[in-house]
C-alpha cells in the first residue's frame, strides 16, 4: 500500500471521502455545486499525495473571518478579447479561481492567449490543479497566487509576503507536465496542519509574533511566519509574485491570482509531440549509481494519484473527527 495503516489514520474510498468533504462544506454554507468544485480539488490534491491541501483545509476556512461574511456571485468588471478582471464576491479561491480558470481557457481557445485576474478571494489552494485544467485544453498555463502576509523577508521581524505559489504547465503527447512550487520554505496549510496535529516544525523555518526562531507550529500559525525557500532567490521569486497579485486588483499585500494561458499553436503546430520528446531526452540522462529513474515535474503526483484512486486515501483521525463534528 501506498500510505501504510495507522493507529492515528483512517482510510476511506474516494468516494466517502468527497462525501465527507461536501457534506462538512455545506454546513458552513457553501451550496451544493460550490462544494462540490472545492471538494474534487482537495480530492485531488490528496490523491496526489498532499497531505495538508486535502480535507484539513476545509477546516482553514471554516475557521477564516472571510468565510462569516457576506459572499456575492463570481463576476467579470473588465474584459477585453484576451483578458478579464474578476471579482470574486469573497468567495473563497478553491471556487472563484476555478471561475478564472475557465475564463483564461475559453478565452485562449477563441483568440489563442489569455490574461486573467482575480480579487476579492482568499485561499485557492494547489496551483497545479488549475493549470492542469488549462494544459488538458491544449494550453500552456501559468498561474500565480499572491496573499495575505505569512513569509519574512530577510532580516525582518514580521512576515511580509504571502507563501506565493508559482505553477506552470505544458500540454504533451506523453500527458501534462506541471511545475508547481509554493516560494515558502513551508505552506500555510502544512503550519496550520501542524498546529491542529501537535508536530513541530522543521528547524531554522519558522518564527513567532515577536520574530524568534521556533519549532511550535503554533506559536507560527497565531501571528508568526515562515522563511523563503532558497534564501534571497526564493524571497526574490516571492516578491515578484506578490507584484503580479496587483495586476489582479488585489491590494498590496493581499490575495490575487493571476492566470496566463497560451495555445502553442500560435507559435508552433507540433508543441505537444516537442515537449515529449523534452520529456524523453531528459528521462534518457544517464542515472547515477543507485538512482533508478530520472523524474520530471509532476510525475510522482500523478503516478500516486492512480495508486490512491485504487486504495483510498488515509485522513488523519483528528482531521475526520473534526470534519465530522462540523
């Protein structure tokens, strides 16, 4: 088996799982389609071994001060041919990022690329899951997310910058390749998974309200924050991603998620066959002693997610419990 029984675990069949995740949602309020859209990606995001990004999320939003207040209909307030800037009425991202994914990919197939943006939202959750979308209607897809602050810069006390996540996708005859990384030495989800389930953080990553270095994931999650990845390249890459969040509507250092899709076509008719053979050539990079295989981007998410399709997923006890109790 892919994720080994535990005391501390439950396993349950895909299908009980979105069940549980659908039903928890609609009693904090979602309707029935919207949970539906936030359920399949945590399904997914779980299937593809993201632990954190799975049903303990819908526990994040229960307890988010946006999810209280009023929430209006998704809807576009500018559009050009190739682009449009949405409102999401403070629903929450799972749902109005999905919104914008759409629009980029139907916009892209009419005039061959697209901008989108999207404010007024929170939480969107794993990037590669709507980029996948766009790369399986034949695009190219790139998605960023700014948000709300929870990373220090550099020599800073307080965190500055959200865990802004970057994802970009290829469509390919040998199937999607994604690249998906969050510009966080650690998500937020994983800091608030940790605080729930009592684990310490990983050394040297995280930091409390008053800016000392800590393994509480607690003391983190109630005003902390968080490294960069990769020192001042990792901040770097985050401070540009928070700058595109503006480009959304967002204010500055606030939730916005950017979407840019591009059909190949317009610059190449045989994009797909050229990234497999991309895929091929560095597959064939001869291994080092003891390595088996090469991997490229989103290769091991996807071979898992067939695995886990067949054995069901296993949900820490603490996560159910809680889910059930809503």
């Amino acid at each position: 088996m892919l994720d080994a029984d535990r005391p501390d675990g439950v396993r349950l069949s895909v299908a009980d799982a979105r069940a549980l995740g659908e039903t928890a949602l609609q009693r904090i309020g979602y309707p029935a389609d919207e949970a539906a859209i936030i359920t399949d990606q945590l399904i997914d995001n779980a299937l593809c071994g993201y632990r954190f990004a799975s049903l303990p999320r819908i526990l994040a939003i229960a307890e988010d001060e946006k999810t209280s207040r009023p929430r209006t209909a998704v809807r576009i307030v500018r559009e050009t041919p190739v682009s449009a800037l949405i409102d999401g009425g403070n629903k929450v991202g799972y749902v109005a990022a999905y919104r914008g994914a759409e629009i980029a990919i139907s916009k892209a197939l009419a005039s061959g690329i697209a901008v989108v943006g999207v404010h007024n939202s929170y939480y969107s959750g794993r990037n590669a899951y709507y980029v996948e979308l766009m790369v399986r209607a034949g695009m190219v897809g790139i998605h960023t997310a700014s948000a709300k602050p929870h990373v220090l810069p550099p020599g800073g006390r307080r965190a500055a910058l959200g865990t802004n996540p970057i994802s970009i996708g290829f469509p390919s005859t040998s199937g999607p390749v994604v690249y998906d990384i969050g510009t966080a030495s650690l998500m937020w989800g994983e800091v608030l998974l940790m605080a729930r389930l009592d684990e310490a953080l990983p050394q040297g990553v995280g930091f409390d309200a008053e800016g000392s270095p800590t393994r509480d994931a607690a003391a983190v999650a109630h005003g902390g924050g968080v490294t960069a990845f990769g020192g001042h390249k990792g901040y770097g890459l985050s401070f540009a991603i928070q700058a595109l969040g503006l480009l959304t509507g967002a204010a500055p250092q606030d939730y916005g998620f950017l979407f840019i899709a591009i059909d190949p076509a317009m610059l190449v008719q045989d994009f797909p066959a050229r990234m497999a053979e991309l895929v091929a050539r560095i597959k064939a990079t001869p291994r080092r002693v003891g390595v088996e295989e090469i991997r490229i981007p989103s290769e091991r998410a996807f071979r898992e997610r067939e695995q886990r399709r067949r054995e069901g997923l296993v949900l820490d006890r603490k996560v159910v419990d809680a889910l059930n109790a809503l």
